[in-house]
C-alpha cells in the first residue's frame, strides 16, 4: 500500500490504463471506445513523463544561472510523449473519420448493431 | 552412364505430359503409342540393369535432407522387374476395358506417370527420396481413383487423400526423428543405425512404430485399411494394379527397405519391436480374411483378400529372419500376380455381363469357361495349394515361423488359409455348378482377345512360378542373405 | 561500396516521399508506375545492401549527427537485409499485380490514395525492421497501423469500413500496450536504443524480475494482438476477407510478419534470450503457437468463404511461426525466420489467385468454385502449387518449412509437438485439397467448362507465376536461405 501511495504518478496512470482498456473493450459505442483508446493513451503519457521529472527540479531551459546536470529534470521522455501524443491524435482522427464513415453506411455507432446487421 | 537410371522414372512422366498435351485422332494410336511408351519403358528398366556402371545416381543434394538420391539394389531390381512387366498386361487389358468407362484421356496420362513415380520408389536409394516419391504416388494415383467422378467416388477420393496424408505425414515425422540421431539414410545392407542404447531404445521404437503405422496406411495394415476397399469404386484395371503393385506393395516395399536397409534387422530384433506391431498383423490377417468373407461384391471380396494377404507379407517381414524375409519377398511377387489375375476375371465378367456380386454370377463359368478357369487357377493359388506359385510363398512364410519358435504365427498362417478358401471357392462353385434352377444362357461369350491375353498369361505365370519357383526364389534368397 | 551503409535509410526515405507525391500527380497510370518504380528500386537497394552486408558484417547507421543514446540508429544485419529484400520484392509483385484488380476492386478516385498507402506501409515496415531504436519502432508501428488500416477501408463498402474500424481498435490496443512495455523498460534502464536497453537490462534483471515480466508480457500480448496470434486474432479474418485482394496479400504476407519480427528482435536484442528463458513468457506462446496451429486450421475448415478460409490458414500459419519462436532455441528461431519468409510468398499468392478467382467467378463461395481448374488452369495451377506447399509435399517451400519445425521440436526435446505439427499439416490439407479436386475433377463439375475461358492476361497472371517459382525454388533448394538466416540469427 505505502508503495502504491510514494509512486502516486505510477499509481495513478496504471489505474488510468485500466479505466481506458476497459472502456475500450467492453463498451459498445464507438466514440466511447475511442474515449476510452484516449485515456489508455495519456496514462502511458503520463507515466512516461512521471519517469522524467524529479521533483524540485527545473525544466531543462537553460536560462541565466547554469546549475548543472543535476539541476535539471530529464526531457527525453517528454519529448518521446510529444511524439507519442501526435501519433494518439492522428490516430483518435483516423478513427472518428472511420466512425463518421460507419454512421453513413450502418445508421448506427453502437458496435453490436452493427454486428448484428452483419456484411450483407 | 549413370544417368541411365533416371530414364525409366522420368520418360513415363514426361510420356504422361506429353499425352496430356497432344489429342490422338483415334483410339487405335493413342493404344499404339501408349504400349510402345510402357515397353520401351521396360527396355529402359533392362538397359538400366544392364549398362549402368555404377548403379547410383546423385541427382541433387541441396542439404543434408533435401538429398535425391538414386541407387540400383536387388531389391530394386525385383520389384521394378514386377511392376514394369504388370503394367504391360495392365495396359492391353485396359485398352479394351477402358472402352466403356470413358475419359481414356485422363486415365492413360495418370496411369503412365504412375508407371514412372513407382519406378522413382523402386529405384530410391535414400529415405528423402523414397518418401519423395511415395507423396507424388497418392498425387498421381488420386485422379485415377476418382476417375468415374461420380459423387461416390469423389466421396471415396478424399479419403484416400485423408488416409495417405496422414500415413505420410507420420512417415516424415519419423524420419525427422531419425534425422536427429544424425546418420545418412542411403540404403545400406544391415541398416545404418549400429548402436541401440538403453536411452535411444523407447526412442526407436517409437520411431519404428511412426514408419510402421505410416506406410502401414498404404500397406492397408488394419485399422487403417478402410480405404481400401472403397477405393474399389475406381475402374477395374486401377483396382488391380492399385492392389498388385502400385500402391499396397509399395507400402510394403518402403517398409521392407525401412526394416531392413535402415534399421537393420539387428536393431529392430533388440529393440523388440515384434511385441509392438505383431499384433496388429496378425489382427490385419485374421479380420481381413473373416471381412472378405461377409462381402457380395466381387471386387470388395477381393479387396478384404488383399488386405488379409498383405498382412502375411508383412508377417513375413517382421519375423526376421532369411526364410520368412524369403516367403515374404516370394509372396510380394506372387500375391502381385495372383491378384492381378483375379482382378482382371472379375473385371472381364463385369465387362462382358456387367454382373458384380455373387449371386448374379451363377453359371458365368460355362459362359466365360476360360476367364473363370484362369479365375479358379489363381484362386486355388492363392489359398496356398501346390502346385501353384500361392504354396511356395506360403511355405517359407511358415518355415519362417517355425524357425522362430513361434508356432502361433503358423496358426494363424493355416487359419487364415481356410478362411481364404472359405471366401473364393464358394466364387467357383457358383460360376462352375450353378445348381438345378439354372437356364443355360446364350453362348460362350469370353472377352476379347485384348483382355483375355493377359489373363492367361498371368495364370501361366502363376503356374510356372508354382512348378519352377526357382527362378525367382534364388534372386531372393540372394537378397536375403544380403540383409540379414 | 561505402555508399551502401545510407541505403536502408534512403529505402525509408524513397518510399515515403513517392507515396507523398501520389496525391499531387494528376493521372492515374502515373501513380500506378510511380508506385512501381520507387519500390523495385527498392529491391535493388535492398539487395546492394545484402551485398555490403555479406562484405563487411552487420553495421549500426547513425541517423543525423548524434551519437548512440542520443540520436538515432538503424541496425543493419543479415536478418534485416534479407527481409526487406522479401518486404519489397513481393510488395512490387502485389503492386504489379493490383494494376490489374485495382480498377475492379477500388473506385477510380480512391486508387492514388491506395498507392500512397501502400508505399506509406512498405515504408513503415521497413521502419520497424531496421530501426534500432524501440521507440522509433513504436511510432513505426502507429504509423503502420493507419496504412494498414487505410488499405482495407480503401474499397468503401460497408463491410470494409466495419472490418476497419475493428482493425483500428484492436490495433491500437495492441500499440497501447505496447507503449506500455515500452515505458516499463524504460523505467528501468533509462534508455530506448536497443542496444544499450540491453546492456542496462543484464545489471538489474535481478532487481527487477516482475518488471520485466510484465513489459514482455505486454509486448507479447500487444505485438501478438497486431500480428494475429492466437486467441488475439479475431480481427484478421474481416479484415482479410473484405479488404481488396491486393491489400489482404500485403496485410498477410508482410504487416503480420514486421510485427513477428520487432517480437524476434524484442526477444533476442532487447531483453536477450538469457533473461526470457527465466520469464515464463516463452512457455505460454509455445502453447499460443500450437494451439493457434491446430484451431486456425479447424476454423479454416469450417469457412464457406475462400477468402476467410485464407485468412484463417493465416492464423494457422502465424501459429506455426509463434510456435518456433517459442521453442526457444536457435533451431525453432531459424524455422520461424524461413517460415516467414515461404509463408509469405505463399499467402500473397493465394491472396492474389482468390483475387482473380473472385474478379472472374464473381463469387466468394467455395462451393461455387467447380471447375473453375478447367477455366483458369494457370491460375489454378499455381493454387495448387501453393496449396502443396502449404499441405508439405517436398520439393516446395513449406516442406522444408515444417522438416525445420521438426528438427527445433527435436532439438528442444518436446518430441509430443510433433504431433500437433503432424495434426496441422493434415488439417492444412483437408481444406486446401477439396477446393483443387472439385476445380479439376468430377464429372458435374467440369461439365460444359471451356479452357482457358475465364483466364486472366499473361501479364496480370506474372506475379503469380515468380511467386510459384520462388515457392518451388525455395522447396529445392533452401541452402543457401537456410545459411543466410542460420548467420542472421547468430548475429541477432
């Protein structure tokens, strides 16, 4: 539990992971799913970037007082989230441009009529 | 001239390709050119024998398993001998025979590259190839037996596929177990594995067992012989050659190079292999003959014959040692005979009367009085009586047993005997004494010449290899001393 | 010579600046033969590159000016040069052979947005397998998910959108995860370039034994759900079946196989075989593997579709490479690699034949395939040869495929597997060889067929005809593949 509680960051984003897979899979509704894809995704970015800082540090902008290599906080990982975010986000707009395609053809966005009216 | 070998595998392949390819006008050149290509055929198989200096052929070798490889052995010279000169009865009676099943087309081309694959399994000299060849057996002979395309036979062709398959399947896993144990597989005299020790045994056996039970399939050992008698659907010409040589016998023959020219007699005899397999044989006897015995359809009695006669072959070849190996090899050229003659009767009877179980073929003796002579010939040969060629094989098969101690086996040898008579005199005694109700019908109406030709000459064969077996008997015995 | 070290780069860069260009080009046959050329360059690329590859050694190309943890790498060895020549040459032969089915299959306006797709998915596979940086390989991966996706929703009926979107969740669950692994690692080696995640990895794999447990798992899983393994596979077949011909050949031949092989990379370069054989990962795709070999291939059974029956021979087919790869040891590596390669030659074939089958019959079902052997013999011709290959005859790939599985189960001393490799390849044959039977044989159905009537030009029929001949080279003789990958793995 006390491990829980010192890794909040960590904590927290496995508990966003969750919330998102599981929307993703058990929900019908195709925007809901996509929600949910969001949410799995910003919690790995959160973890990503929770592995970079270390607190009371400074963003890595170096400004008038150089203080060191130890002074700044690590921006690789996010750098690597804004990638990571531009990806999510073209990928969120693939599928709402698919699920805007899905409503035109089926009427419908809920994932089991869909199934149900079947390839015909 | 080493390349004198590949000649009588590839030429009937290359003659089936081209048969394919060209439209005969008539009927009568189409027969001309098939005759010619099967004889010269069996030429090529001499001239083989006679002028190739080295007896092998490397043909090519890519790795340590993809190695097609090819070598001349006594072996290979007898059953190459055997299926080159029945494919040419086979031919003429199937130029008249196939005149009422049509599509004569697509029978001569597959029939011709069967002539070519057998060959490729006769003269293998290593396991790749023969099992090579074994797969492109079922690939060739699958159109013959669907030929009718009829539902049924289509229904009958996908389980031969089924059964071949799956035979094949376990033979390569294992020779993929063999492999591991990393020897070369060219055929060798007493087999090419030496040593068994205590941890390689369970190993080898199951191995043993995998070869058995996958050529077994095509040997028709039970309980996988079910396709073979409904694979009786095919015409008759396929039938016989499917039961005298093509594809029982090669079943056999694999599994004779398997236990003799890779494990090696020594091997299989420490590894006790008899326990494992023996009973299945004797199973593949017994219920074979009993299940004949139940059939009305000419063929289908026929076929549960084979089954039960395949089963003293390889009785024969797992009792190790010379005089059964000598009866099992004998009676692998005999049955390959007799069979073929008995097919051949019941085909003309179905040709000429169109009459396939017993009940209809009462009297056809003193219709057809020289097919259903040359009918009671070969079954009296079968049944093992002397002095047909059926006695000679059967007495080494039961000196054989004898020799092991083991009178069970001749038991079962003698039973089966009986059994077998049970199932074919009564054939006779229908067609020769057709009882009291009987209207003699019109004339004496024998096939013609085409069919009744190589029936006879097969009953003649059948005959003198009864009266003068030493003709072939000491070729085998040479090849016994050779491997044991 | 020294130029060769850019090429693997300049493969990446070629492909993605040609497809970007398709949108601008005006005509049609334009893009088709833009498409065309930049990708057999490709293959010559890809082909210098195993020539320098085979001259000086597997080499690491710095990207940009940085050095290592830095800036980013490419790792060119045997494995990769010999996969992005399979990778790019059947993506020219698929392409040749779209140029005939694209007009059928695509609406007119949609067919340069396929082909810029297309070289957008060639490029991003390729970006996945030469890429030394695992996160690189993650926005590879992404990437490649859109085209692929993309190239099934390209045909714009109904059913493909649905199969679409299907593909597009599941992936994306998949990179998810993946993502997911990735951070793991990261979080505990602080590094993203293979190489020196590896180095950080052998010091603390003590420390971290769960940690590392779940990244792997989660990479399995992820990777496992993008490339159709197993119980995760449940996307493939709508996808396959409603996408165009085309594009189900490239999904089966090549997507599946680039995420096969980041896993193999995963395995053996980032984590190291040493660490996963103390996980109990490795176990459990073994069993995926078997289990996915012999379902696949019973679902496949039971398929009235041909092309479903395909797509789910492929889940078979993924199993059989899973099923190597979980064997663990350099025998079952080496049958997984060449499995790879003959499968994909053989599923692209038989994606494009069921293509020209269905363009001629103007049916899926296998039922109304009857005769067709009669009315498209080379056609058919070269679906038989597939199909052997596939059942296992020798003297075609995929017996040397299943002898090489055989000798891994040996050699890994499971011989009871045999038995499932046994099982598979008599199922394979139970659904392959009955299409062949009722194409050729009986008398119903070949009845009233005319030769040759329903074949397609000499031309459109060319792929079809390299890849049999490539199945068929591959079966007699697989020497000098088999060295290649033999030296690709002990480098890995």
């Amino acid at each position: 539990m006390e491990r829980l509680i010192t890794n909040y960051y960590e904590t927290a984003s496995i508990i966003l992971f969750g919330i998102g897979f599981m929307t993703l899979l058990i929900h019908n509704n195709l925007i809901k799913k996509i929600i949910g894809m969001n949410i799995m995704d910003t919690s790995i970015f959160l973890f990503f970037i929770a592995k970079g800082y270390i607190s009371a540090k400074e963003a890595p902008i170096i400004r008038a007082p150089y203080m060191g290599v130890e002074g700044y906080i690590n921006p690789v990982p996010t750098a690597l989230m804004l990638t990571g975010i531009v990806v999510a986000v073209s990928v969120t707009a693939f599928a709402l441009a698919l699920t805007i395609k899905i409503y035109e053809k089926y009427g419908t966005i809920e994932l089991n009529e869909i199934l149900e009216k079947g390839g015909d | 001239m080493n390349t004198l070998i590949l000649f009588p595998v590839l030429f009937p392949i290359t003659a089936a390709v081209a048969f394919n390819l060209i439209t005969f006008k008539t009927r009568a050149s189409r027969n001309i050119v098939t005759a010619s290509v099967i004889i010269v055929n069996f030429l090529l198989v001499l001239l083989a024998f006679r002028f190739a200096a080295i007896p092998e052929l490397q043909l090519v070798k890519t790795n340590s398993i993809l190695d097609i490889y090819f070598k001349v052995d006594k072996l290979g010279i007898l059953f190459s001998l055997l299926v080159s000169l029945l494919w040419i009865c086979t031919a003429f009676y199937s130029f008249e025979y196939m005149k009422h099943e049509g599509r004569e087309k697509s029978f001569f081309t597959f029939f011709t590259a069967t002539l070519g694959v057998t060959l490729g399994i006769a003269f293998a000299g290593n396991l790749f190839t023969m099992y090579l060849f074994y797969e492109f057996l079922t690939l060739v002979t699958f159109p013959l037996v669907i030929h009718s395309g009829s539902e049924e036979a289509m229904q009958v062709g996908r389980k031969y596929l089924k059964y071949s398959f799956f035979g094949a399947a376990l033979v390569l896993a294992g020779i993929a177990l063999l492999y591991m144990s990393g020897s070369n597989f060219s055929f060798t005299g007493y087999g090419v594995i030496n040593t068994v020790d205590v941890k390689s045994r369970g190993l080898l056996i199951f191995t043993y067992c995998l070869f058995f039970v996958g050529f077994g399939v095509k040997a028709a050992v039970v309980p996988l012989h079910a396709w073979l008698p409904s694979a009786m659907v095919a015409p008759t010409p396929v039938s016989s050659l499917l039961h005298a040589v093509a594809v029982v016998k090669v079943g056999i023959f694999a599994l004779t190079r398997v236990t003799y020219y890779i494990f090696g007699a020594q091997v299989i005899k420490t590894i006790d292999s008899i326990y494992f397999v023996g009973p299945l044989v004797v199973f593949t006897i017994l219920l074979g003959s009993i299940l004949a015995y139940h059939q009305d359809n000419l063929k289908k009695r026929l076929a549960y014959s084979t089954i039960s006669q395949l089963g003293y072959i390889i009785l024969g070849l797992i009792l190790l040692n010379r005089d059964s190996l000598t009866g099992a090899l004998m009676h692998l050229v005999n049955h390959a005979v007799i069979k073929i003659t008995l097919f051949f009767c019941v085909g003309a009877v179905m040709y000429m009367t169109g009459k396939k179980t017993i009940q209809e073929i009462k009297g056809i003796g003193k219709e057809m009085p020289i097919t259903m002579g040359c009918f009671s010939i070969a079954a009296i040969s079968l049944i093992g009586i002397p002095p047909t060629n059926g006695f000679v094989s059967k007495w080494y098969l039961a000196l054989g047993g004898l020799h092991e101690n083991r009178a069970i086996f001749v038991i079962i040898l003698l039973t089966s005997a009986l059994l077998t008579a049970a199932y074919l005199i009564p054939i006779i005694i229908t067609a020769f004494f057709p009882g009291e109700d009987y209207r003699p019908s019109v004339s004496r109406r024998d096939p013609p010449a085409n069919m009744l030709v190589p029936i006879v000459i097969l009953t003649a064969v059948v005959v003198l290899l009864g009266l003068f077996p030493n003709l072939v008997l000491n070729f085998i015995k040479v090849i016994a001393v050779e491997v044991i | 010579m020294a130029a060769a070290a850019n090429f693997p780069l300049l493969i990446i860069l070629i492909l993605f600046l040609s497809s970007f260009m398709m949108p601008v080009l005006k005509r049609v046959k334009a893009v088709k033969w833009l498409s065309l050329s930049s990708i057999l360059l490709c293959v010559v690329l890809s082909v210098l590159t195993l020539a320098y590859v085979q001259q000086n050694g597997a080499f690491l190309y710095k990207v940009g000016h940085f050095e290592a943890p830095w800036g980013n790498e490419l790792k060119i060895g045997y494995l990769e040069a010999i996969m992005s020549i399979m990778f790019t040459s059947i993506a020219a032969l698929i392409t040749w052979a779209s140029f005939f089915s694209a007009d059928y299959e695509i609406k007119e306006k949609n067919i340069m947005l396929y082909y810029t797709l297309c070289g957008m998915l060639l490029a991003s596979l390729l970006g996945i397998l030469y890429s030394n940086d695992i996160f690189n390989c993650f926005v590879f991966i992404e990437l490649s998910s859109i085209a692929a996706c993309g190239i099934v929703v390209v045909k714009d009926k109904k059913e493909n959108i649905k199969a679409g979107v299907k593909y597009l969740i599941l992936s994306s669950l998949g990179s998810g995860l993946v993502l997911m692994g990735i951070a793991f690692l990261y979080s505990i080696t602080g590094n993203l370039n293979i190489g020196f995640i590896h180095q950080e990895l052998v010091k603390v794999k003590d420390l971290y034994h769960n940690t590392l447990i779940i990244s792997l798992g989660l990479f399995t899983v992820g990777l496992g759900v993008k490339s159709a393994m197993f119980p995760v596979h449940i996307w493939l077949p709508d996808a396959h079946t409603y996408a165009p011909s085309s594009s189900s050949a490239l999904l089966s031949s090549l997507v599946l196989k680039a995420y096969i092989l980041l896993y193999i990379k995963i395995i053996y370069r980032v984590f190291g075989i040493e660490i996963v054989k103390t996980l109990p990962i490795l176990e459990i795709v073994l069993v995926m593997g078997a289990v996915g070999m012999i379902f696949g291939s019973i679902l496949a059974l039971l398929q009235k579709d041909l092309k479903r029956m395909i797509a789910y021979s492929s889940v078979a087919q993924i199993g059989y490479i899973f099923f190597g790869i979980g064997l663990g040891n350099i025998l079952g590596l080496m049958a997984a690699i060449f499995h790879i390669i003959s499968h994909a030659l053989t599923k692209s074939a038989l994606f494009l034949i069921a293509g020209n089958i269905i363009e001629r019959i103007h049916s899926k079902e296998i039922s109304r395939l009857k005769g067709i052997g009669i009315e498209m013999p080379i056609t058919l011709g070269v679906f038989v040869v597939c199909a052997l290959s596939m059942v296992g005859i020798p003297l075609f790939a995929g017996f040397n495929s299943k002898w090489n599985f055989a000798l891994a189960i040996i050699d890994s001393n499971r011989i009871l597997f045999i038995a499932v490799l046994v099982a598979s390849s008599l199922l394979n044959a139970l659904y392959y060889l009955p299409i062949i039977i009722n194409a050729y044989f009986g008398e119903e159905n070949t009845k009233d067929r005319v030769y040759m009537s329903k074949e397609k030009s000499l031309g459109a029929l060319l792929p079809i005809l390299i890849l049999a001949f490539a199945i068929i080279y591959l079966g007699i003789s697989s020497n000098g593949i088999i060295d290649l990958i033999a030296k690709s793995v002990s480098n890995l």
